[in-house]
C-alpha cells in the first residue's frame, strides 16, 4: 500500500482515519482481501461505465444543470 503522494504504509491501519473511513464507505471489498477472486481493473471499469452513461443520456457532465466539483487544496484537506 502507498499513500496519495507515494509514501509506502505497512496496512490499513496506518491510513489516516478520514481516509480509511472514506475506503470504507466507498470500497468496502478492499478490506476484503480473501473473497478477491480476480483481478479488476477500475480504471476500465469506470471507462465502461461512464461511456453506457453517455449512451444512455445520464452521464452528469451531459446534463443542464451539471456543476462541476470543486477541488479541495491539499491544506483543506482532513487528517493532513
């Protein structure tokens, strides 16, 4: 495991606990190691998913009232 900015960490446990509890809420499966049965790749994943949003008219960028999310500053940033 590494940190954001490449920093190796021995485990979840050494995660600051925003972090950790926003893994949780959003990647539970990651804490799961012994049910991982294949390889995934997220980054593809993503890919199919945004571009089956786009055929289907829902992707958020394509809509009206679409605003985009603002960046937090690395010193805005909890735990840090």
């Amino acid at each position: 495991m590494v940190r954001a900015y490449g920093q190796h960490i021995s485990g979840y446990d050494d995660l600051p606990a925003t972090v950790r509890s926003n893994l949780e809420k959003y990647t539970p499966e990651i804490f799961e190691l012994q049910s991982w049965q294949e390889t995934r790749f997220d980054a593809v994943e993503l890919m199919q998913e945004l571009i089956e949003k786009r055929a289907n008219g829902t992707l958020d960028i394509d809509q009206p009232d679409y605003q985009p999310r603002r960046v937090k500053r690395f010193n805005e940033l909890e735990g840090f």
